[in-house]
C-alpha cells in the first residue's frame, strides 16, 4: 500500500514538472543559455585574473629534440602492395 502512494506521489510530481516545462519551454531554453554564457564568462575571468602572475608549474623543454626518429624499414613485398608507391628512387 506504501509502495502505490509512493508511485502515485511520483506520477503526480512528474506530471507536475512535465506541465510546468510545456508551458514554459521558452523560459527554461533561455535559462540554460544564460547560464551556459555566463559559466563561459566566468571561467574567461577567472583564466585571465588568476593566471597573470603565476607561471606554469609544467616542466621547460628545451626546442631541440633530445631523440632522433628512428627510421622504419619496410618490405619489399609490403612496397609492392602499397598503392603509389615507386619501388624505382635509386
């Protein structure tokens, strides 16, 4: 009997919110947006005030590289199977 007056109170409450929000889709739609902007805002400020006087805690790396790339070396049945490739460069 509890269990049936719990649903019951939960029908009518989602029914509730459910009208709520069909007569006022445009309000909520405008909320979110005003909300989603002024997230946006205050995360520009607090980025640009907080951010001026501290350096990055990341490491420095230096420009050059420390590790060359190490060639790969394919094939010649794999060349030969790779469209476009010219097997003849010497």
């Amino acid at each position: 009997m509890q269990e049936e007056q719990i649903i019951y109170l939960i029908k009518n409450f989602y029914n509730k919110l459910l009208e709520i929000f069909i007569s006022h889709t445009a309000e909520f739609i405008f909320g979110v947006l005003a909300l989603s902007i002024g997230v946006v805002i205050i995360s520009i400020i607090y980025v640009l005030i907080y951010n001026e006087n501290k350096e990055s805690n990341g490491r420095k790396r230096s420009p050059k590289r420390t590790k060359k790339a190490s060639k790969i070396k394919y094939s010649k049945d794999f060349l030969r199977r790779v469209d476009g490739v010219d097997l003849n460069l010497k």
